[in-house]
C-alpha cells in the first residue's frame, strides 16, 4: 500500500448500526409471543374474509335456487352457518379485549418481562 492512498473506510464514511425497530425486539416482549400473536391475528383475518366468502356465494346459490324449495333450504343453511362463522370470529376477540381490559393482562400483544 502507497503511503498516499487512504484505507476503504475513510473513502466510504463511517458505518452506522442497522436500523433497530422496536415494534419488534425482544426487549419490549416481541419475539416468539407477538410472533404467535400476529398468526392468531392473521388466522382471524383470513377466517373472516372466508367467512364474507361463503356468505357471497350462499346468497348468490338462494337467489339462484329458482324456486326450488330443497336448494333454497341448503343456501339458507349455509347463510346461517357463515353468519355464525363471523359471530364467533368477532366474538373471539371481543371476548380477549374484554378479558384483556378487566385483568390487566394485554392478551393479543401479550409482554413477558424477564433478563
């Protein structure tokens, strides 16, 4: 190396740390808990938007039974099981806020403290 030429890191500049997101460090109870959280959240979503599927096409097959009686009690059928399908999804997590707020204990972003 000439005296004269500068190391690599003089020409490029300093390096910083990466970017530290705290949303998601283990410090501030994430790891494996919001992990597990943010699953049971995603199952809910993608329950519901099967859900309001099922109740589309439930629909579409009642007003495509034409009159027949047989068809007509099926589509019926299926209105009212998607209708309790999002009953229970929403009452899922209404339940877990309620649960959450009287007891103190945040169970859909839970915290664990520790070392």
């Amino acid at each position: 190396m000439k005296t004269n030429q500068k190391p690599l890191l003089a020409v490029i500049g300093p390096i910083a740390a990466p970017f530290s997101n705290s949303y998601f460090s283990t410090a501030n109870g994430g790891g494996l808990f919001l992990f597990i959280s943010n699953v049971f959240k995603l199952m809910g979503v993608i329950a519901g938007i099967y859900m309001i599927f099922q109740f589309i096409t439930a629909g579409y097959a009642y007003i495509s039974s034409a009159g027949d009686p047989k068809a007509a009690a099926i589509a019926w059928g299926q209105i009212w099981q998607s209708i309790l399908g999002m009953v229970i999804i929403a009452s899922a997590f209404v339940l877990a806020a309620v649960i959450g707020y009287f007891t103190g204990i945040n169970i859909l972003n839970p915290t664990v403290y520790g070392p």
